[in-house]
C-alpha cells in the first residue's frame, strides 16, 4: 500500500495550475485520444449504422478522448 494519489507540487494558483503539466498532460491526453478516435471512425468505422460506436463519428471521437484521458489521468494508482 506504497502506493498514494497525491502528487507533487500541485499546482497553488489558476495561473499555476494553466502553466503546469498537471493540467496541459490530460488535455493532451483527451485531443490526441479524440483525433484517434475520429480517424478509426473514418478508417475503419462501419457505413451500415449496425455498429453503434463505429458508425458515429461524434460517439467515436468521445470515446477516443475518455480513452485518451485515462490512458494518461494524473492518478494511475486509483
């Protein structure tokens, strides 16, 4: 149980918090992931509409940034 969520040098300040890699890392995390999942909607997704994830790019591109943000959230502990 080493293990805890706290992580150094948070961020004090809402200016603090805009300049650090505690903020910009999920964000990031959230357009490439969304970017990801536009383009397997438009590479791979399927044109009949039976796929329900697929066959939406506004469903695809949400999915592909949840996926992003937890591929990188700050806490990979928890």
């Amino acid at each position: 149980m080493g293990a805890s969520c706290d992580v150094k040098n948070k961020p004090v300040g809402v200016k603090e918090l805009l300049r650090s890699w505690y903020f910009w890392k999920p964000v990031l995390g959230i357009f490439v992931g969304a970017i990801a999942g536009f383009a397997y909607y438009y590479f791979v997704g399927c044109k009949s509409g039976t796929c329900p994830i697929n066959s939406n790019p506004y469903i695809s591109t949400a999915w592909g940034g949840l996926l992003g943000y937890f591929l990188v959230s700050p806490c990979k502990s928890c």
